[in-house]
C-alpha cells in the first residue's frame, strides 16, 4: 500500500487549436481543468473525490494514474511519480465503462496483466485467489465472456481484474455510474467491503453523494478545478467552508438567502432571526452575509416567529417517514424536512423558525464561512 501527496497540481487543455473567424478569441484562452490542487491520502485510506459534471474530478484522477500530463508534484509514499509511466505505477483503475476485453473470458480479462509481463504461471493462482475474494457467485463468471454478462456482473469483472495484480493504489472513475441502483446498491457495497478488507488506497471519483459517503473515509469536494474542503461525510455537511459545499451536500441542499445584522438578531426574508452571542461577535452590524438552514432544521411554530409562508409543493418520502414542504418566499425557494405526521398540505400556512446554533453564516461576497 501506499499514501497519494498532490501537491500544487495544474493542469490546462486547450479550448481550440483555431480560432472560429468572426467568433471571440475567448473560446482559444486554455481551460484551467485543475487549480493548485493539494490532497493528502493517508496510506489505506479511502478518499472520495466528490463533485459535480466539469469539476475537474476525473482530470484529478488521471493525473494520479499517469495518464495526463501535469504541473506541480505527485507523490506515491516518498516517490516523485512525474517520470514513472502509468504500467509502473502499480495501479488498478475502474472504469465507468469496464473496459473488459471482449474476446476473452472473464478467467482471461484477470489474469491479462500477468501473461503480458511473462508471468502466466501466477495466473491459476491469482485468479483463485481474487475469485475467493469476490465471494459467492464468482467463480461462475470465469468461463464466460463479457458479452454474456450483465452489467452488474462486467462491473465485478472490472473490479476483480483490478485487485487481482495486487496493486498499490486502487483507482475508481465513476465505475457504477451505468448501473441501475439496486445493481449500484449491491455493487457499492460489495466494493466497500474489499477496500475496508485489504486496506487497499484509493480514489474513488463520482457525483453521487450517497456514494461518496458509503466508498470514502473522508470526501475531498472539487469545484472549478479546486479542492474546496475535505472530511468526513458528518463535519462537512453539519461545517461547511463555503456556501458551495453548503448548497451541494444533502439531498435537498441547504436553504441559501441574504441577511443582514439587525439588533440581535439577523434580517432576512421579511422576519427577523435569533442570533447566539457567539455569532452576533462574528459579523458587524448592517454586515450583509449569506445565510443557510438545513431543510430539517427549519421548523414549524405553533405562533408567528421569524416568517410565516404559504405550503407551494410537499414531496412525500414514506421509506424515510419523512415529507418535504417547498415554500416561495419574496422569490427564494425554502424547503423545510419534516416527519411524516402531522401531514402538510399544500396551500397551508406555517409559521416558520430556527434554532440559533443552527444558523450558517457566510461572507456574501467570498462565499467563506464567518
């Protein structure tokens, strides 16, 4: 096994090789994929890079794996990789896609790494070995091709061949992206396991957030090319940095508006909001900030508090007992998690408050948390 150091990493693609006449040059200027990235991945952690489409989580990933050209410095342990090329880097990469060689069987697709370095007679050994591993069910897909297989069982395949040469670091692109999601149920935690098993490193990339957190020990938040906060699932969505992290994690996100200082309390919406002492010291008066409440932190009140607002939509979740309420104040979207009784309808009414201590503030014009 071994730790990842990234340490101020860049990395630009040309937008076009020729400008478009009549067209702004701005479609020339070099794209900035990834911006001064630095990470640290502990030896036999799992670290999840989580992010949206365009983030620049895949790049990452391909740079760790040697596959793209960089600046800055990435190390594996002490090892400066800049000059190692990918096939000695001691990796195994997942695809979203499985990349599984169609002419071979599945016994064939594991143990293609050995028989190209001249090492056949590992083979049988390997693949039993990996196959016990994988558990109930494998060894039946050994004999078949990928063509015969469904998409979850290409996906074992693809992640039996990479633990199958033993490797440093394990590294995941989106690999359950393809699958539906009783197939991405069962395949994520198949491959959680085996990672927590063998205490193999590893990168795991996607957009999912429920992913994210089942596959990572921490969770590394990519936005614009940037790393923007890293820890466990819990400490970014109950701390988050930024107003970013803040909108993407949970499901639905946090409730963002503007506020500003008033009294003791915060204005905002129409309705004024209590303030700790603590948070009243962090801003200065008529300070204008950007606000965020969890939608299951925004509660119901028997009597006026900070605003009331009229019921627009409720989304009911029943596996989760829970119903969602989405209200349209002044213009800003507001959705309050609540348990499933008493049951809201649309079109009522509801006071509506929070807690203090529950109250995220943020710089308006840096995003940053204050």
């Amino acid at each position: 096994m071994s730790s990842i150091r990234i340490v101020n990493l860049h990395k630009t693609f040309a937008r076009a090789s020729t400008p478009v006449p009549g067209l702004s040059t701005a479609s020339a200027v070099p794209a900035h994929a990834l911006n001064g990235i630095n990470l640290d991945v502990r030896d036999g952690e799992s670290m999840t890079i989580l992010g949206s489409s365009g983030s620049g989580k895949s790049t990452l990933l391909r740079c760790v794996a040697g596959l793209e050209d960089y600046e800055g410095d990435i190390f594996y342990g002490e090892q400066n990789m800049r000059d190692v090329p990918p096939k000695d880097r001691g990796i195994g990469i997942v695809f979203q896609n499985f990349a599984l060689y169609p002419n071979f069987e599945s016994k064939g697709n594991l143990g293609f790494f050995f028989k190209l370095r001249k090492r056949e007679a590992e083979i049988d050994e390997r693949v039993k070995l990996t196959s016990e591993i994988m558990g109930i069910g494998f060894d039946a897909l050994l004999a078949r091709k990928p063509g015969t297989l469904s998409g979850g069982q290409k996906q074992r395949v693809a992640v039996a061949r990479a633990i199958c040469r033993d490797p440093k670091l394990l590294l995941f692109d989106e690999p359950l992206s393809s699958l539906d999601a009783q197939l991405r149920m069962n395949t994520r935690i198949e491959i959680r396991r085996l990672i927590t098993r063998f205490g193999i490193t590893t990168l795991y990339v996607t957009h999912d957030q429920v992913e994210g957190a089942i596959m990572g020990d921490r969770i590394a938040i990519m936005d614009a090319g940037r790393v923007l906060q890293v820890g466990d699932y819990r400490e970014l969505y109950d701390q988050p940095a930024n107003t970013f992290v803040a909108g993407f994690l949970g499901a639905p996100a946090a409730n963002l508006f503007d506020g500003v200082i008033e009294g003791d309390g915060l204005r905002a919406l129409g309705g004024l909001l209590p303030l700790s002492p603590s948070q009243h010291h962090s801003i200065t008066a008529s300070q204008p900030v950007t606000l965020g409440i969890r939608p299951e932190h925004l509660k119901p009140s028997p009597n006026p508090a900070w605003i009331t607002a009229q019921i627009d939509i409720v989304e009911r979740l029943p596996s989760e007992r829970a119903q969602l309420c989405y209200f349209d104040v002044k213009g800003q979207r507001l959705v309050m998690r609540a348990p499933q009784e008493p049951v809201w309808e649309a079109g009522q009414m509801v006071n509506l408050s929070a807690v203090a201590q529950h109250v995220l503030m943020f710089d308006k014009v840096t995003g940053q948390r204050v």
